[in-house]
C-alpha cells in the first residue's frame, strides 16, 4: 500500500501538538524515594501478592504474581523495603491493590537479571519469558503479551503477520516516536523473536506519515531482512487503533467481536517489542517505561524513562515542576486518557504521558455542552461506523437494549465524535457509561448519573 492508501475511512484530522518534545532525546529520571506498584497494570486478573510488609526486595524481583490466564506477573521497580500493601485509586476511576516500596537508593538488581546466549533462546522459553517477565501491551491497551502468542487452539487459522504499532496519533504524545529513533535495533530484534514466538511469516512496522525521520531510519535499518517492512501509513486519527492499523497495513477487516488473531495478525506497540527484547536477551523484567511529560502546566516537557509506581507528581518534577497553576492534568494523550483530579496516582504498564495544562490554557477550560443539534458530525467520522448519538439517547433513556442495538460495545471509545461535536456533548463519555452498565447487567453501582434517574 501506499502512504495514501495506507488509512481508513472515517476518523480526524487532530492537531498533533508535538513540537514541545518530538526533537528531544529520551531522559533518564532518577527513582524517586516511594514507589506505588499497582498489581494489576494489565487486562484480566490483578496480580496476587507474593511479599509483604517488611520484605526487602530487588529491582526486577516479583512482588506480584499473574492471578489467570490472562494476567502478568509484577515487579519491584527499586531495591528496598515494602511499607505496605494499600488499595488507591487508578486514573479509570477502578481501586487497585498497590505494594508501596521505600527506595533504598541502592538500585540493587534481582539475581536472575543476566544475558542469556541466542541458542537457549525457543518459540517456547520466549513465550514463557513474556509472561514471567511481565511484558504487557505499553501502548495503553495493557494486555498481557504472553496470551497473544499462545499456541492457537486447533482449527484456528494461523498467525502470519506481526503488526508494530509506531503510530502514535494521540495529539502531544511522543514516547513511541522517540523511542523508534533511539531503540531502532531493539524494536526490531523483539519484532523477531516475536516472529519466532507465533511463526509468522512477515513482520510489518506501521509509522505514520508525520515522523519522516523515524521512517527514514527504520526503513534503513530493514532493507536487508526479506520479512520485515516499514508500513508508512497516512497522518490521520485514530490510525493507531488496532483494527484500522490491520486494516491499513494488511487491507484485512477484522470482525465485529473479533480479535486480531481472527485475521492472522498480532499487533504490538514499539514499546511493547523494546520491552520484550530486552527480557528475552537480558532476563530484564519490565519495571520502567517511556513516558511522554508534557504540557503548557509543566517547566521543561519532555520524554523521561521512568520506574512504574512513580507517582505523577515526582514524573512533573522530573520535567522542572509546574508552570503556573494547573488547570487540567490529563493521564495518557488528550483523546482516548482521563483526566485526574491530582497527580496522586501511580505510572504503571500502559501510561503513555502525563499533560499539565495551567489554568490559562485553553485546554484547560470547560464548555457547558447545548442540546445536539443532529448535524450528523459524530456518524461521519466515527470509524467504527456507528451512530454516536443514537447510543447516547439510548443510553440517556437506560434502554441498554436500545443501545446494543446501534452497536455501543464496538464503540473503540477514541473519541473523534466528542472532539467534532459543536455542541459540546461529552458522547465517548456517555458511550463508555453505556458500555459498563451493560457489561455490568445494567447495575450502576455508585455511579450518580444512574441513581438520579433510576
């Protein structure tokens, strides 16, 4: 395909606001004093607790378990003592069991924290690396790595593309982009052993059209490996999503309720496979991620290496504290992350940035939403090609028949419709609500919006 070609119907153009990090390199945050370790950073079960308080533990040691099948282990960040095991809420509004660690400032690693030589290295022991390793999907979506590559169950059809995301649409957000242009040879070593994992027969690196630099170098760096390509893909939200990354890449369609592997692909972030390289080859757990710092709220933005459990506040000051008063602090990028109402909470596997905006800014401030004026905006970029306002009415009413019937659990909840609506609805928020009341078998918990109107 080319780069023309290479998209999807539907969708948005976002300003991509990148200009505050994208030309720096990658910095390196010291470890702060107190770590916050959620034991569940993953999709499926939470991680059980394998320490307690009064441990000394190691970096790399595991503190957490995988719970299932569909789960990870989790690893200490910093050498030290563990406080205590305490419940804190995470930015999606969920608690979590979080295992507090006090930094002994001795950085002292994990025994089993060494190279291994190329010829131990099978399809087998790297599948079991993914999940001892605790290698989860780093471009926010967190699933766990490990049950990608799973041997497939018989009568299935068979895996023969990998899909690294090097996307990166989310408006400000840059760690991907840097991290292609500073981690080349190890994004493509673990593109192969994730190759060797699944049998695939071809690997494809998906960029979009506004990173010409890290195309440039990738494309470089593969003109020798007969199965591995760049995919340059054009500058459009929400290219990243999964399914319109399959489909741009592969021209394949993969089904309503469907999964990747449906279609014979596995897609992974850039993040993801750097990851996941340097567990097969070094035994290194994944303690420590990339994250994008950004903002007009904070004094020096930038992409900072940081150790999962670091709680925002020392990630802002790591980027020379605040600017001015905030006004809006947003977890992950500006479409699909949550706002927060501090910088209490934790990073952890998928936080892809921390945005600062100060009380001045003007993606600080709030629109009263007005009644729709059924212009038809939201249907023409959704992607998914749903009709966002039938699903909110729906939703609205509580008649979750209703909003199943317009499609509301394929909703990807990227939020081009909110972004282009003229009367300020929130509609991903109201679709998201949607979603969970009924997966939740219309039980609103404690949500406000379901009391006041039951």
């Amino acid at each position: 395909m080319s780069a023309q070609e290479a998209s999807f119907m539907g969708g948005v153009a976002v300003p991509p606001s990148k200009s505050l990090t994208d030309k720096l390199a990658i910095e390196r945050c010291p470890a702060p004093d107190m770590v916050y370790i959620p034991l569940s950073q993953h999709i499926g079960a939470p991680a059980k607790p394998v320490v307690k308080p009064g441990d000394k533990v190691t970096i790399g040691q595991v503190i957490g378990e995988a719970g299932g099948f569909v789960s990870t282990n989790v690893h200490a960040s910093v050498s030290g003592t563990v406080i205590k095991i305490e419940s804190r809420y995470m930015v999606h509004g969920m608690l979590a069991q979080c295992i507090v660690i006090k930094n002994d400032g001795q950085d002292t690693l994990c025994e089993d924290i060494k190279p291994r030589s190329e010829e131990e290295i099978t399809p087998e022991l790297i599948r079991q690396v993914l999940r001892d390793k605790g290698i989860a999907g780093m471009g926010g979506a967190m699933f766990p790595t490990a049950v990608k590559y799973a041997p497939p169950k018989e009568g299935a059809r068979p895996i023969d593309t990998i899909v690294l995301n090097g996307i990166e649409c989310e408006p400000f957000i840059t760690a991907d982009h840097r991290t292609l242009l500073e981690c080349s040879d190890e994004i493509i070593q673990g593109l192969k052993y994730f190759l060797m994992a699944s049998g695939a027969s071809q690997g494809i690196i998906g960029i979009e059209d506004n990173k010409p630099d890290a195309i440039a170098l990738m494309e470089k760096k593969v003109a020798s490996e007969p199965n591995i390509r760049v995919q340059v893909c054009a500058e459009k939200y929400p290219q990243g999503s999964e399914k319109h990354l399959i489909y741009a890449t592969t021209g394949r369609t993969v089904p309503d309720r469907g999964l990747p592997a449906d279609v014979g692909v596995i897609v992974d972030n850039v993040g993801t496979a750097v990851a996941a390289c340097r567990a097969i080859k070094n035994n290194i757990p994944l303690y420590e991620r990339v994250v994008t710092v950004s903002g007009d709220g904070v004094k020096k933005p930038g992409n900072y290496i940081l150790r999962l459990g670091t709680l925002f506040t020392d990630a802002v000051k790591a980027a020379g504290g605040l600017e001015g008063d905030p006004g809006k602090i947003v977890a992950g990028g500006m479409m699909m992350g949550f706002a927060v109402n501090s910088l209490d909470y934790p990073i952890i596997k998928g936080s892809t940035g921390v945005l600062v905006f100060n009380s001045k800014s003007p993606f600080a401030q709030y629109v009263e939403p007005s009644p729709c004026v059924h212009c038809g905006r939201c249907v023409d970029v959704c992607p998914m090609k749903l009709e966002p306002t039938e699903i909110v009415q729906a939703v609205k009413r509580q008649n979750w028949e209703a909003a199943e019937k317009f499609y509301c659990h394929a909703c990807i909840e990227c939020g081009s419709c909110a972004f282009v609506c003229p009367a300020y609805i929130p509609l991903v928020q109201y679709i998201r609500m949607g979603k969970h009341f009924i997966k939740g078998n219309s039980s609103g918990g404690h949500n406000p919006f379901y009391k006041l109107n039951k």
